[in-house]
C-alpha cells in the first residue's frame, strides 16, 4: 500500500529568519504596525531588526520583545537616506548574517490635494515612503538573488487604491507607487526564489491616528472620529495593528510559498463597499 505524505501542518514557523523591519517603533505609545508585526516575527521564531528614526521608541519594541524571550535588536537611523540604509543593513548583518526578509513599513503623509502640497512636501513623502524602498530594496535584492531565497513585504494602505473621502495626495500616491513597485520587483525576480507582496492595510487603529487622520472624521473628540471611522467599514470596527501583522507573518512564511507579487487585503471589507455620498 502507498504510504501518503503528509505536508506539514500550516508552516508559519520563522526561526531563525532574519527579518529587517523598517519603521518597528510607533508613533505614540501603544501598538503601531510596525511594533506588532515586530512581536509577532519574534513570537514565531524570527531574528528581528526592529529599525526606526525613534531610538526610544524603538527599544520599546526591542524590550517587548526581549521580555518576552524573543531576539530582537534596535537599529537607529533614517531609512530614506543612503548613507544611513547602508549602515543599518551593515549593523544588521553584522548582529544577524543575510536578512532573509524585508519588511517596509514606515510611511508619512499629509493631509491636502494638490493645492495644498508643496513640492516639498511631495518630495519629503515620496521620499520617506518610496525612494526608501528602492534603497532597501538594492540592499537586500543581490544578496537573496545570489542566495536563492527572500522574501519582501511593503505596507501599502487602501489610501492607494481609493479616495476615502478628504484629499491625501502625497500619502495616497506614494502608496500606490509601494504597491507597483513591489509587482515590478516580484516578476523580475520570481525565477531566483525571492517574493514580493504587499499587505493593503485599511482603516487601522495606531497611535498616530490620533494626531493625523482622525479630526477627518470628527473634530470635536478622538472618541467620536474613532466611532465615525469605525462606521465606514463593513464589519463596524477599525482593524488592530494585530490584524495587519498576522498578515504580515503568513505572507513571509512558508504558508504563502507560492504567493508573489500580489496584494493582501486588510481592510474590514472596506475597498469592496459601494458607499452613497449624502
Ligand atoms: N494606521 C492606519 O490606519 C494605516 C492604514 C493603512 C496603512 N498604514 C501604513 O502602515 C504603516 C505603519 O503605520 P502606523 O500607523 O503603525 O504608523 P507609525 O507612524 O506608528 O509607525 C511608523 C514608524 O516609522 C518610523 N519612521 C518614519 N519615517 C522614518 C524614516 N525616515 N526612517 C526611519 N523610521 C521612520 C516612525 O518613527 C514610526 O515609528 C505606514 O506605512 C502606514 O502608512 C497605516
């Protein structure tokens, strides 16, 4: 009788990967993306890289992780600038070896259409949320080509593929632009054993809310716009920073071994929704 081999059961473990996140901190106290995505590498076995311009806020996700007896180090820099990316990446294989995965996360915008964005600040966002993953992506793309695995993830957000009702120029356009970048870069190199995917967070509950978007949906109290928020999306709540990781850590493990160059959705059910305007 044939014996029947059973695949393993869903493969999400990620020891011993090392995992260079871009923007592991958070913006005010609490759980951004980027500092859950960073929990949740570690919890399934990652060497994390736990990268930010906020050195505070960053050892607070490197000391989360610690105490809870995962490996993890901070690195403090500027992701958008080329001397400080290829320091980071030097300090990160030096502590960690070749970084297995990259995840961009960190991302800026401002709240406008064009006739309230500068040049400046259109060049100061395309430069934070897109040439610094060219720049990380010129880090990371030779070293897994050579070694015939990689893995890349970027965050993008609904804000690239619909107007969610007040004008976000910049923010939407640079994150349109993570999302064509990352297919560009998952076809060229699909044949050398790296993916490329995008997770499409929708409207998520972080810290930074609080002091960006949210007076968009109310400007008498945080508590009212996080209600009017929540109203927009099908399933009634904003997402957590957990939902976004979750997804963050199937797309790199080996659960998703034969997804690249797509977009993961993370959104409620938001982008599908046809809203009437009143
Ligand atoms: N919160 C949402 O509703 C939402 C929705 C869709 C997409 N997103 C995207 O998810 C990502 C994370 O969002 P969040 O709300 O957790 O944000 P956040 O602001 O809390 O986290 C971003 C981190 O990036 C760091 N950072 C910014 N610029 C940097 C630079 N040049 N160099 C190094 N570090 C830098 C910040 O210090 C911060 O710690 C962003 O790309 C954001 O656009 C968020």
């Amino acid at each position: 009788m044939n014996s029947i081999a059973h695949p393993p059961g869903l493969p999400t473990d990620l020891t011993g990967r090392t995992i260079f996140v871009s923007g592991g901190g958070s913006a005010g106290p609490g759980w951004s993306i980027g500092r859950a995505s960073c929990v949740t590498y570690a919890r399934l076995g990652a060497h994390v890289c736990v990268v930010d311009r906020d050195a505070a806020s960053a050892e607070e996700t490197t000391k989360i992780i610690r105490q809870e007896g995962g490996i993890a180090q901070t690195f403090v820099g500027d992701v958008s600038e080329e001397d400080e990316v290829k320091r980071l990446f030097s300090e990160a294989r030096n502590q960690f070896g070749p970084i297995d995965v990259l995840h961009h996360n960190v991302g800026i915008g401002k709240v406008g259409g064009p006739m309230e964005t500068s040049a400046e600040d259109f060049d100061r966002i395309h430069k934070v949320n897109v040439r610094s993953l060219l720049l990380a992506a010129q880090e990371v793309l030779p070293e897994m080509a050579s070694r015939g695995t990689g893995n890349i993830i970027a965050i993008s957000s609904v804000a690239g593929m619909r107007y969610l009702g007040y004008p976000h120029l910049a923010y939407s356009v640079t994150k349109a632009a993570n999302t064509q970048f990352i297919r560009m870069i998952a076809q060229q190199y699909a044949g050398q054993g790296i993916r490329a995917n995008t997770v499409v967070p929708g409207l998520i509950d972080t810290p930074r809310i609080a002091n960006t978007v949210a007076k968009m949906f109310s400007e008498n109290s945080l508590d009212e716009a996080r209600a009017a928020r929540d109203k927009q999306v099908p399933m009634g709540r904003s997402g957590t920073a957990w939902n976004v990781a979750h997804a963050c850590a199937f797309l790199v493990s080996d659960a998703a071994a034969y997804i690249t160059g797509t977009e993961l959705l993370v959104d409620g059910g938001l982008t599908g929704r046809y809203t009437q305007q009143n």
